[in-house]
C-alpha cells in the first residue's frame, strides 16, 4: 500500500464555481497507483467542494443563484459580520456542502463519471487563495 500528500493552491476570482478536475487528475496519473481512494479536503471555512456536473455552464450558473437565494446577504441579518457581509451567508454555504470529497481511483484513473467534475465553491465575493489538500491511498 502507498500513499502520497500534495497541496493544491486554487486562485478563485470571487464568488462561483473553479472547476479542479485536470489539475486533481495531473497528480493522480503521475502517482503511479492502479487502485486506490483519493481524498480531497478543503482547509477553509468560507469555502467548499462538489463533484458536479461539467457540461453544461448552467448548471453551475443556477448553483450559484440557488446559494445566493438560500443565504443572502443583508445589514443586520448576521450576528457575525467583523470580515464583512458575505462572510455569514459563505460559512452557511460551505456548511451545506462539503469540504472533504472521497473519489475512488480506478486502473489509474480517477472514477468520475462522465459528466462529473470536481470543483472548489468558492462563497466570498473577493478573490481568494485557497488550499486543498490532495490524499490518495492504494496500490
């Protein structure tokens, strides 16, 4: 059994969807594991991961309308707002998804299905530098 660490830097530009499918599977090809499971972790908490479709910009596009729908933003609404108005609504965001993904890998090639992807949400309105932490484990 094997397992190998890597952190992978994402420049987001504000709020939306950043798609880390080619990068996540750059690493894991050149890993050399046949078999294995691939964790993803997030270390932010105004941040977070989905695997979501990958086809069709629309889909991230309502993804991003239903988000802002669910947790606005609005003076007075928060009780925390010492890193400003989108800082709430992003921590109710990032609690509603995932900051950790598991994906299998299988003969070398991440398992994905085929119009899946692997994606950073980002939840604040600013850009940011985000980490996330790479896992694979197998043989």
């Amino acid at each position: 059994m094997r397992q190998a660490l890597h952190t992978l830097d994402v420049a987001t530009s504000g709020r939306g969807l950043v798609e880390l499918t080619a990068p996540v599977r750059r690493w894991t090809d050149g890993q050399g594991i046949a078999a294995g499971l691939l964790t993803l972790f997030c270390r932010h908490t105004s941040a977070s991961l989905l695997v979501q479709e990958n086809a069709d910009p629309d889909v991230r596009a309502d993804l991003e309308r239903f988000f802002a729908e669910l947790a606005p933003e609005g003076p007075g609404r928060y009780l925390h707002d010492a890193e400003g108005p989108d800082d709430m609504p992003a921590h109710i965001r990032a609690a509603l998804t995932q900051t950790q993904l598991s994906i299998p890998l299988a003969e070398g090639r991440l398992a994905l299905g085929s119009w899946q992807g692997v994606y950073l949400f980002e939840h604040r309105r600013a850009p940011h530098r985000r980490q996330v932490v790479l896992h694979l484990i197998g043989e």
